[in-house]
C-alpha cells in the first residue's frame, strides 16, 4: 500500500486483498497511519514467518531457474522496481508491456502493473502451449506459493493480475495456476475468480473512501469498535493491532474462549468489557445459560487472577485462580498406571528434501515415565523418522506387554494425530498406530482441563497451567515456546551443516531439555488433575474394550511389501505401490473413523476449523418440522431440523449426504459411550443446503425422541468400497 500524498489517494496492491481479507480493522489503521494519523503498529518478529518467506522465495527462484534452462532468451525477466520509485516503476511497466506484445516472449517474470489505484507484480506470465480460435497463444497467470494447497486470498492475487490484462486487452487463457510448495500445479477457472475479486475490490475502494485520505492527517482515526455504520468493518481480533485495542479496552476478546458470534451477542446486551461481564446478572437472550454462566465464570476467574489480564505489572509466572465446575469429566481420567508414558513431539514443519513432494518432519519423539525418566529419539530426515516412527512403536508394544494397563499421555491432540499421518505416510505400522487408538492407549489431557475446570487464563496452553503443579520448576529456558524450538532446530541444521558438530550438539541439548519439561510438565500436569479427581470423588475411567474391528494389513498387501523389500529398482517401487493400492480404501476408511473418534474426545475449540464441520448456533437454528410419523406409516418418528452456524473454511454439504450430528454427553438418546468420550454422535441425512448450515433428517432412536438441538455436525463416513475392492483384490491375485 502507497500513500500519494500531493493526489490525497491510496494505491493497493494485491497483498493488500490477502491483508484487508484477513482484518479490515487493522488495514484500516495502516492507511491511517500512512496519512500521519496514528503511529504505525510493528508486528512482532516472526522467526518462523521470515523463514517461510525465504523458503517461498527460494521455490519462486527455483521455479525460474527451471524455465530458463528450458527456454532460454524467452524468458523475460523484468527489473525488480519499488512502488515508491515512480521512475523504476514507469521502466518495469514499459518493459513489461514490451515483452508481452513481443512474439518471441515465452515467460515473463515480475511483471509490473500500474493504474492510478493500483500496482502489482505477477511472478510469471507464461504463453499458454495452444492457440485460441484466432491463431494467438494467450498469456496464463501463474504465482508461485509455498503452500501445499490454494487458498482464497492467493487466488485473488492471482485474478488481480488477470483483472489487469484484461485492462490491457492482453489476451489471456481462462485459467490461472498456483505452482505449490510440494511440486504440485493447482488451476482455477478465471471466470470463478473474477466475480469473486470484483466484490473484494469493490470493499477495498469502499474501505478506502471510510478513510477519506483527502482530509491527511487531519482526518480521525478509526475507533475500535467502530464498525462504520453500514459498512460494518470486521476486525479478526488477534492481529497486532487488534491486540493493542483489545487490552487497552479490556475488550471481551481477553476472556478465554470467546468466540466473536458470543462477543456480538454480549455487546449487544450491554455488555462490552471483561469487567462487565464478571458482574452480569443475566445473559442475553439469545445466548444460553449454560454458555452465558460459563463465560461469566471464566471472566471472573482471570480477574482473580493476578496475570488473567495482560499487563505491565503483570507477574512473570503467577498462579491462576481455578474452579473445577464439571468434577465428573475428572472421572475420564484412567486409573495411575507404573507403565503410563508422558510423550510430546518436537517438529519443523518446513523442512522437506529433493522435490518438496513431503513438508514437515516430526525431528524429536521424547517421552518420561512415571519416574521421569527421560527417553528419546531423533529423527533429521525422512528415512530417519521412519526408523523413529518403528522403534517408538516396538518400545510401546514391549511395554503394554509388561504393563496392561498403561498409557500414553499427551496435551492436545498433535501426537496421536501425527503418529496417524506418519505411519500413512510411511505405509509402515498404520495397523499398530490404529490399534493403539481404538484401545483408548492415547490420553489426551486438553479435553479433560477444558470440561472439568476454568482456569483465571486468557491461554490454556500447557505453558499458562505449569504455575498450578510446577511450583519452583516452572520454565525459564532460552526455549520457551514451540515457535522457538523450530528455530533453535534450524540453527542446530546449520551449524552441523558447516562442520560444527560441537555447536550443533549443544544446541539439540537444549531442544531435548526443552522436549524432556514439556514431557515432565504433562506428567505432573496428571498427577495435578488426579488429585483434584480425589477430592471431588471422582472415579477413574474403566480401561477401554478392543475394538475388534480395527484395520489390519491384508496378507496381499503385507506379502507384496515385503517382496519390495527385496526386490531392485524399479521392480521395488511398483511392489510398494501395489501394496499400497490394495489397501488403499481400508486405510482410508480406518483414517476417517480415527479422527472420528478423536472428535467425540475433544473439546469443540479442536475441531470446530476443521473441514465439513458446521458448528450450530442454537439461537439461529430451529425445528421446522417436530417428531412424525411418515406419510407411508411405516418407520420411526423423524424430524426436520434447520441448523444455522458456523461453516468450516472448505466445507462442501451436499443433499442426502450423512453427516454426523455431534450432541454433549450424556446424549438425549440411547447410545453406547467410550470411557473417554465427551461427545455422541449419530448420522443425520442432509434435506437441503443452505449458506451457512443445513436443514437435516433425524430419526428416532427406539422410540426415543428428544428436543435438545446438536452441538455440530462433523464429515460423513466414506463410501463402503464393495466391488471396487472386490475388483482391486481380484487384481492382486492375477
């Protein structure tokens, strides 16, 4: 974004569509600060961000250095030019509009755009390999990301550049392609984007004339809570700026699990400040009691507490006042077993090796038992983690032999989950991890804080609860956040990398004590939460039953793999595959049902982001049609039910699908539970599609009917295989 200070305007670029997507308030505030209204707000440094951005920057090189090794001359590449250099930029434009109206031109790279409101520069425009009906190969919009997938906002960039060809009556091909960061192409038809980018372009302007940039810095400054009458600006909330405003306001965004559907409610109560909402009598109306009293309560308990508001007098590591206000949710915790492990991952999820194809290594599996003892593995690349992923998996089966009733602890459900995605990726060990799982071995205790207590702290990180069990051990490393291990790993990369074996040892010491707390932190952090079950009376949870129909490798697929093992290249890698293929519709259907269950463990907050998920607000949700019979008479009592809410980013309902509708415990139904479960669920048929929820079929469950509305709807089951797998196991026995 420009400032024209002699015009009174605002030139944006196409980054400014991904930053106004992501909080209109705080862009709103960067323009004011570009007039000399406010002070400009630093955004804090982002070692991860930084690093992300030279990787980025790395793969768009890479993608150039490929184009000029195979077209040569005809690669066009434009001077790097700032937008504030108005020479350097009327260069890049000309030369821009040379090479694209040049024949010879096969690749254009940072073309430079610019209007009176607009400056931009596309990474590669790339002449699409077949002519149009008039004989001219049409330029194809191409930008590089290092993402693994495509996202909104960078699709707007890339109809930006689109947007600016057609200005030029530059013919251009109907689609545009994201290169990612594993190897792979994404395209998208232009005509999908182009209505899209015309409406953010359109609030754009409109955000910008709020400003009235005319007026400079005599103009006012944006307010927060300001929403701007009938443009109704939305701030995210959790940006910098945002987060100045929000404790500088005691705003309700300090209160620990506020969501901003809640917020508005409250607001438009009355009620504006965590202050107010401690010493509310009642709650709005269209807000329950149940989630009013709970959010009330958390206000009051981060009031209490000597650190539940950000500050400067704040103490380092104060404890937080608590309640336990659910003491039967303590009751999910298994009874202490000697075999119980505290495990906890440390992972870059930016290192990737040759083509990119996999990103992400999990570098350190640590764990301690109930001595704390320390254990660990290292893992510094793929085949690395492999061998990790199978020796951590035979250590645990050696213990569950000498300890039956163990556990492995975790907070939050990054580990189960990452074992699941590792033995995937790895086609190794997916029928062990799954076992592990369906066994109920994993203990996740996030759920169990989040249910049985309120915690005085705007965090319930593991981080923010170590002062309520830590006492004098509480964590004051040079490591202190996951963010900061990454660096501290990549560091560690380099310094081996330039011979300083001595260096890097050093530096993977401090990770590992780093991992080796955080494994002793979950460990007391039970103990913590046992003792708070005692005193409520709470009983430990019955060990969960064997699923007996958890996945297990086919004999063809296991016989076929370990052919592979013997085999040579590229006879090895087509036995992989083929061993791969004949249990592909088994793995995914145990993948889904994996994280189904996981679902019914977790709090809400986990999974509500999650694709296909539709969390209900009650308040906008009702009963179209109550409990019946059917027309024909026959079958159980249904209903049709209306659920408004909160739509997962990339969710797609479609009619007659079967979801899952996910109901608190205990169920207003019939249902058989796992110990650990703080969910049931039961398939829903989806009747019609609407913009943000559905309206769904429920059906009776022997005889039973109920009133209560669902708390969310989760994906439904993948389609049985039948015959497809019959045809595919017919394959592998020719």
């Amino acid at each position: 974004m420009r400032y024209i200070e002699q015009d009174g305007r605002i030139v944006w670029s196409a980054s400014d569509l991904k930053a106004a997507a992501e909080c209109e308030f705080a862009w709103l505030r960067a323009i004011d600060a570009k007039v000399g209204r406010i002070a400009a707000v630093d955004d804090p440094e982002d070692a991860t961000l930084e690093r992300a951005a030279r990787l980025g920057t790395a793969h768009e090189v890479r993608v150039l250095e490929r184009y000029r090794e195979r077209l040569g001359d005809a690669v066009r590449e434009i001077p790097a030019a700032r937008s504030s250099d108005a020479a350097a930029l009327a260069e890049a434009v000309r030369l821009t509009d040379e090479a694209l109206s040049d024949p010879d031109a096969e690749v254009v790279y940072q073309a430079a755009f610019a209007t009176d409101e607009f400056v931009g520069f596309a990474d590669f425009l790339v002449r699409s390999p077949s002519a149009d009906p008039s004989g001219v190969r049409p330029w194809i919009v191409q930008d590089t990301k290092l993402a693994r997938r495509a996202r909104v906002t960078a699709l707007m960039q890339l109809a930006a550049y689109v947007d600016q060809l057609d200005r030029l009556g530059i013919p251009r091909a109907d689609e545009v392609q994201l290169l990612l960061g594993d190897g792979t192409t994404s395209t998208h038809r232009v005509d999908d984007l182009l209505p899209v980018f015309e409406l953010r372009r359109a609030r754009l302007r409109a955000l910008i004339a709020d400003r009235r940039v005319g007026l400079g810095a005599a103009g006012p400054v944006i307010a927060w809570g300001d929403a701007r009458g009938e443009l109704d600006v939305i701030a995210c909330g959790r940006c910098a700026t945002c987060e100045i405003e929000v404790v500088a306001h005691r705003d309700l965004l300090l209160v620990a699990g506020m969501r901003p559907v809640q917020r508005e409610r409250l607001r438009a109560a009355g009620v504006s400040t965590i202050d107010a909402l401690a010493a509310a009598a009642q709650g709005p109306a269209a807000m329950s009691a149940d989630t009013f009293a709970s959010l009330r309560t958390q206000a009051r308990l981060q009031l209490e507490s000597p650190a539940g508001v950000p500050s400067d007098e704040a103490p380092l590591h104060a404890v937080p006042t608590f309640e336990v206000v659910a003491p039967k949710s303590l009751g999910v915790l298994p009874r202490p077993d000697h075999g119980d492990l505290f495990f906890d991952f440390e992972g870059d999820p930016l290192y990737t090796e040759g083509a990119g194809e996999h990103w992400g290594i999990d570098y350190l599996f640590g764990w301690v038992d109930t001595r704390e003892v320390y254990g660990r593995l290292w893992a510094h690349t793929f085949d690395e983690e492999r061998a990790a992923l199978e020796r951590f998996l035979d250590m645990v089966a050696l213990r569950r032999r000498q300890y039956p009733g163990m556990h492995i602890y975790h907070y939050a459900p990054y580990e189960p989950t990452h074992l699941l995605t590792m033995a995937a990726r790895f086609g190794v060990r997916e029928a062990d991890v799954d076992r592990l799982l369906r066994d109920g071995v994993f203990v996740d205790l996030y759920p169990v804080v989040r249910r049985a207590l309120r915690v005085g702290s705007r965090s319930y990180s593991i981080k923010k609860l170590e002062p309520l069990y830590m006492g004098d051990e509480v964590r004051t490393s040079d490591v202190q956040r996951g963010d900061d291990s990454i660096v501290k790993y990549v560091e560690a990369r380099a310094l081996a990398a330039d011979g300083d074996d001595a260096g890097a040892e050093r530096v993977l010491d401090d990770l590992a004590d780093y991992n080796r707390y955080d494994c002793v932190s979950t460990r007391r952090l039970r103990d913590w939460l046992v003792d708070r079950a005692r005193e409520c009376g709470a009983v430990p949870a019955r060990s969960a039953e064997p699923d007996e129909q958890a996945y297990e490798p086919s004999p063809r697929a296991t016989a076929l793999h370990r052919w592979a093992a013997d085999a040579v290249e590229p006879d090895a890698t087509a036995l992989r595959l083929a061993s791969a293929a004949i249990d592909y519709y088994p793995r995914e259907e145990k993948t889904y049902w994996a994280t189904h269950f996981l679902r019914l463990r977790e709090p809400l907050s986990v999974w509500e982001e999650t694709r296909d998920v539709v969390v209900v607000d009650a308040a906008r949700s009702r009963v179209v049609t109550d409990w019946h019979i059917a027309e024909s008479g026959r079958g159980s009592e249904r209903r049709l039910v209306e659920l408004r809410g909160e739509v997962a980013p990339g969710t797609r309902l479609s009619a007659d699908a079967e979801p899952f509708a996910v109901y608190d415990l205990p169920a207003p139904f019939p249902l058989d539970t796992r110990p650990r479960w703080i969910h049931g669920a039961r398939r829903v048929t989806v009747r019609e599609v609407l913009d943000d929820g559905a309206i769904i079929e429920e059906v009776a469950v022997d005889g039973v009917t109920w009133d209560e509305l669902p708390l969310a709807l989760t994906p439904p089951a993948p389609p049985r295989a039948g015959n497809q797998q019959k045809a595919i196991d017919a394959w592998a026995d020719a």
